[in-house]
C-alpha cells in the first residue's frame, strides 16, 4: 500500500497565470538510492473530461496506465517501468516521409515497448514525426531521452547528470521559439537547490520541483479557462503514482502500480468524480 504523503508544492508556487497548451515534465535519478522519480504538470483546457485509464496485461501486450482524454493518451507507465509523456513545441517543418498519427500512439508504445530504445525503435519502424511536439521516453534502468523533430531530422536529447527536463522549447534548439522558459528554470533550479544541501533526495522532494511550473486557472477571451489540469507524479522504481487535479490537494488518486497491473480487469477513473 502506498504510503500517505502530503503535496505541499502548491503552497510556494509562481503564480503562472496564463492560458496555455504546456507541460513540464522532469526525470530524475537519486544518485544516492539510484531510484527513478518523474513529475509532470498537463497544462489545458479544465473543461476536457480527462481521465485515467488502466489496461490489464494480454497476450502480447504489456499491462499499462496512461492519462489523457478523448482517447488519447497524453502520458502514461506500462508494467516494465516504460514511461512516456509528451508536450506541444514551435512547430516545424513536416519531415518528408512521416507519416500522420493514427489511433492511440502512447497506448501502442506502452502495450508494446520495455525500454527507451524500443520506444525509439517503434516510432522510427512506423515513420512517426511530429513537427509541433516532443515526447520524453524514461524507463526502469535509468535511460532517459527527448525525442525531437526538426530541420528534417529526429533529434535526441539524452538525460545528463542524472536529470532530464522538458517543457515547451525544442531542447536541440532553444532558438526555434518559446525559451527561454520560466517554468524549465524553475524546475532546473530547484532540482540544485536540492542536491546542493542533500544527499538523497525523496519522491515528495522530486515531485515539489514543478511546484514552481504550475499555472493557476485563467480565463481566456473567449471564456474558457484553462490551467494545470492535473499534476502526476510516479516512483519508476517502487511503481507508485500520485495524480493530483486540477491544482486541488483534495482531488488526489494513489495507485499501487503493481497491484494494478495485476489485475485481471481494466479500469477508468474520471478525475472529475475525484
């Protein structure tokens, strides 16, 4: 069973109050411990009815979490400690040959791939490149990378010291738009703070990072609001997650990854009925 653990990262945010398509995502490994924690905000609309979705493990296909909506996985673990998530960019030149998504991407990575590198291996067999988006791959033996499209080629990023962040610039070339980026020097900065005055650093630590990336709920022109619509954070490692909604330490799902994955039955949570 999971631990009770208390997210006070809400408590000392910037207050990024602007409507945005955006996301921060970080992977970290405790040189210490060696144990693998990634933390993610989903910035969007808190109007979608966004949800949690689990897949029970099948003859040939791996069981797997992912979250997102409209059938979409916008981010996701799968039962080997495969993670993914993903966030818009400038968007680029479409690369010749590529061809256009079809179905539920994350969830055929996760059905499918252990690592990293089958990861990689899936999307370059199928022709997949995005020209407005990267996605970060993480899994259970402390390989992480962002994948990128751009100038007609994929890119990839690989984690340096012990640490990965992406946000909504190309990491290839920062000059391609959006960066700098306040809320990847927030994370980036409170990851060193961390290890300057600690030895080891918990789960609860890792997640508070992108306390400081969150965007309070604003309403555009159009009157729609939109903001941090929910907050996960998953222990790779012991294959624990925390999801928290829209900004609110009240509306929160603790999941035991590897009970769940060994259930027989899959099972969708709507986040709105937390």
């Amino acid at each position: 069973m999971l631990k009770k653990q208390r997210l006070l990262f809400f408590l000392a945010i910037l207050l990024f109050s602007v409507v945005s398509h955006a996301c921060s995502v970080v992977y970290y490994i405790d040189s210490v411990t060696g144990k693998i924690y990634v933390a993610n905000n989903e910035d969007y609309w808190y109007d979608v009815d966004a949800y949690i979705q689990i897949v029970p493990k099948s003859k040939g296909e791996l069981a797997r979490l992912w979250y997102g909506w409209d059938d979409f996985a916008q981010g996701g673990i799968n039962e080997s400690g495969l993670f993914f998530d993903g966030a818009v960019t400038p968007e680029q030149p479409k690369i010749k040959g590529s061809k256009k998504i079809k179905g539920n991407l994350g969830d055929e990575i996760l059905a499918s791939c252990k690592t990293v590198q089958e990861a990689i291996t899936f999307i370059e067999e199928r022709k997949i490149a995005l020209p407005d988006a990267h996605i970060m791959f993480g899994d259970a033996n402390g390989n992480a990378v962002v994948v990128e499209w751009m100038d007609g080629d994929r890119k990839i990023v690989p984690i340096t010291n012990n640490k990965l962040i992406m946000t909504n610039f190309l990491l290839a070339d920062p000059s391609k738009g959006n960066h700098p980026c306040p809320r990847y020097n927030a994370i980036q900065k409170n990851l060193e703070a961390l290890e300057k005055n600690k030895d080891s650093i918990s789960f609860l630590e890792v997640a508070n990072t992108v306390g400081s990336s969150v965007q309070t709920p604003a309403v555009d022109k159009k009157g729609r609001t939109g903001g941090t619509l929910y907050s996960t954070f998953i222990n790779i490692s012991d294959m624990e997650l925390i999801l928290v909604y829209k900004l609110d330490n009240k509306k929160i799902s603790r999941l035991d990854l590897q009970m769940e994955f060994k259930k027989p039955k899959g099972r969708k949570i709507e986040l709105n009925s937390l």
